[in-house]
C-alpha cells in the first residue's frame, strides 16, 4: 500500500470532461505505486468513487485506511479480476453491503463492503445517477434519462417499478418518511411518497437542483445553481407540510453551488461554490470567508466523515489523469492528501 503522509496545500463541467478525455495526449499521471492485489479494508476509513474517463472503462474505487494512513487506487478489479465499468457515478452502504452506481454502463454493482467481491449486478437501467435505501426491501434510483425514477428491490436485485419523473432526477433524501427528489432540469423538488411509489407532491425552488442533505432538526437542504431567471440558492425544505422555509442566496460561480454536505452532528453544511464553504443550519446568510480556498485546483467531490468531522476534497485536476484527494481538520488545517483513481467525485465513510 502506498503510505501518506501530512503535506501542504500545494474548479467540473461535462464538456469539458468530454473534450479531455477523447485527448490521449493528455495523460500526464505519474503512477505513486498503485495497489495490485485485493485489498481488505479497515474499520475507519472512505470510499472514494472516482468516474474514470467517458467511455474508457476506467472507473474504480479506491479506499483510505484512515488509522493506518494508508490508500488503495482501486479495490473492484483485484478483487474480481476485471474492471467496474464505464463512469463510476455514486456508491452507497446498506445492511452490510455496497451499491455502486455505475453511469455509462447502465448498472448498479453490489458488492461485499470489504472484499470487494461482487455478488449482483443490477441491470436495466438507462443512466443511474443515485442510489437510496427506503425500507421494506426496496430502495429508488435516480436516472440522468428516461424521465424516471427506478424502483429496485434488494432482495432479488431487480428493477420492478418505476416513477414517472419527467427530467434529469439527481441526489434523494428520505425525511418524514418521504423522499425529496433533486431534478437538475426542473425548478422542483418532487416528494415520493414510499407506500405508492409514486410522486406525491412538489416544492418550488430554483433551477439546478443536484444534491441535498437532511439537517439535525429534520429539515431536507437543497442546492441549486440556479439559471433560466432563478438564483443560485440554497433551500430548507420543511418535510412534513413539503413547503420552502428559508431560501439562503449562495453568490454564483459557473459550477457551484453543489455537492452540499453535512457533518455527523447534521448542524453545519458544507459545499462546493469554487472554493469549499461551511456554514451552520441557524445562519442566516451564506458565509463571506470560504472553510478551504481552491487555490487553483479543479474542486469536484466533497464529504465530510461524520466520526470525526474532517473534510474530504476532491481535485480532478485536467479530467483525465489521477486526482488527488485532501483531508482538512475541523478547523481546516491539512492533514494529508493522497492520489485517488481519475476523476474522484464523491466520498462514502465507514
């Protein structure tokens, strides 16, 4: 395994992703002896889900061993001998397994959390985004086509219903016994209710509706980017009347706000806007002063370890070669940073 060690400080559109990755030319990565055999994980670390390049295949995840500093590039193809897949969009743990979403190649991987070794593939997808656990069995997966919300049960890994959503569905959120549905392409967040699989209600918010979290006082947050005359904005859901309470400006940058985080507690937000912010569920107003400065890097995924409360930030540098991964203190001091696979975008703790 590669060691890390403390070091110091040294934003991600589509196109973008799409013109560098069709550039072989560009592959600059130096390797940082990569891990090549299965690896077991420890009792406290993070997932990393890294994207790979469009249409390359190379998507993976790695994993950090927080107690021993340590850091696997990527723990599915050692562990079965071939690689995840095309866009590795998402991952979630549920009864002691691991959902990956996998984008371009249309499937959901399941996975023993800490071998890595895959029991179930899920297919039938058009292109899964997220991925949620909602009881009885079943959980609801977004979809970035087919105007639909997936319904999938866990017991025999098939896709046995769906929501009609018209869209490009994003992050959920389960609050009240409901579930809040971002939809990027909407000024809506839909609520499902769960008995009838079926869209219940909606909430009016702006346009660029991506991720969302749930607050220690059960109030459902929404980030938007805004556009078509709608502001950039932060939104508190009430879930129980599924009306807006307060609406928080978040000043616009061409790729934020998203990637809105909480911490363990659920009393303060995190999220990307260029730079990384912080600010408490009571404030207010959006924060003036940013919780950690890009500095020039390509900030693109962002988690927050509720054991602990350190920060995970993401920098994905061009698209195309590794991206290296930060880890900040509660008070935003560095701790280590680390190369993950290409393209890391997202964080999920153990």
């Amino acid at each position: 395994m590669t060691k890390v060690l403390p070091s110091f400080p040294p934003s991600g559109a589509l196109l973008a992703a799409l013109l560098l990755a069709a550039l072989p030319a560009c592959r600059k990565d130096k390797p940082e002896q990569p891990v090549e055999t299965p690896a077991t994980v420890g009792n406290h670390g993070v997932y990393i889900t890294n994207e790979g390049n469009f249409q390359w295949g190379n998507s993976g995840v790695s994993y950090y061993n927080v107690d021993e500093g340590t850091v696997t590039e990527d723990l599915f193809a050692p562990a079965n001998g071939t690689g995840l897949g095309d866009v590795c969009q998402s991952m979630c743990l549920h009864n002691e397994k691991g959902y990956i979403v996998v984008n371009n190649s249309a499937k959901v991987v399941v996975v023993d959390p800490n071998t890595f070794v895959a029991s179930a593939t899920i297919a039938g997808f058009s292109s899964p985004r997220y991925f949620l656990p909602v009881g009885n069995g079943k959980a609801y997966v977004t979809e970035m086509s087919g105007n639909k919300v997936r319904v999938v049960d866990l017991n025999s890994n098939t896709i046995i219903g769906n929501i009609t959503c018209a869209g490009v569905t994003q992050e959920l959120a389960l609050a009240a016994g409901k579930v809040f549905i971002t939809n990027e392409s909407k000024p809506y967040v839909y609520v499902v209710d769960t008995a009838l699989d079926a869209i219940a209600d909606s909430v009016a918010v702006s346009r660029g509706g991506s991720t969302t979290v749930v607050g220690a006082n059960g109030k459902v947050w929404v980030a938007c980017t805004g556009g078509s005359g709608t502001p950039a904005a932060l939104y508190r859901i009430d879930p129980q009347a599924a009306d807006v309470e307060a609406v928080v400006p978040v000043p616009g940058t061409p790729a934020g706000p998203w990637r809105l985080r909480t911490n363990g507690a659920g009393d303060s937000l995190y999220l990307l806007n260029g730079d990384v912010y912080r600010m408490a569920i009571s404030d207010p107003s959006f924060p003036t002063a940013a919780f950690v400065q890009a500095g020039g890097r390509n900030l693109y995924g962002l988690g927050v370890d509720p054991s602990d409360g350190h920060v995970y930030v993401a920098d994905a540098i061009d698209y195309t070669q590794r991206g290296r991964v930060y880890r900040y203190a509660p008070n935003g001091a560095l701790v280590a940073d680390f190369l993950a696979g290409r393209i890391p975008n997202g964080f999920v703790f153990r």
